[in-house]
C-alpha cells in the first residue's frame, strides 16, 4: 500500500488578479446601488406622497384660539357681577 500524498491545487495568478478586481467592483457596484440605485421616478413619487401626507396631517390639526379672540374669559373676567 502506497501512500498518495495530495498536491496543491495549480492555479493561474493572472485569472485569480482578474478574478479578486471583478469581485472588489461587484461590492464596490453593490455599495452604489444600495446608495443611488432608485430611478428618477420612484425619488419623485416618493416626495409626492410625503408632501401629500403632510398636507393631510396638517389639514387635521386643531387650530388654536388666538389670544382675545373670543371663546373664553378674557384676563380680569372673574364671572358675572
């Protein structure tokens, strides 16, 4: 009985180089798309909806009475005499 011993795999540097740049541009290109990657478009719609979202919530809200508008005693009123 023999003994094989297991040899190193053979690889060619110019295709591993080419393979480690490619892989550092698809996470580099990953990293951009995550950033910019959003059409012109959906950043478009997107705004419209958080301004109409807002006009609505805005158009809910209570209005506060301006001071010495009416509505209560007024500063001095301590009922009727």
């Amino acid at each position: 009985m023999i003994k094989e011993k297991a040899m190193a795999e053979v690889i060619n540097l110019r295709q591993a180089r080419k393979r480690r740049v490619r892989e550092e541009r698809g996470r580099e290109a990953e990293a951009n798309r995550a950033r910019f990657g959003r059409p012109k478009a959906e950043r478009q719609a997107t705004t419209l909806e958080r301004e109409r979202a807002g006009k609505v919530l805005e158009g809910h809200q209570r209005q506060r009475p301006e001071e010495g508008a009416g509505g209560g005693p007024e500063e001095g009123d301590d009922g009727p005499d």
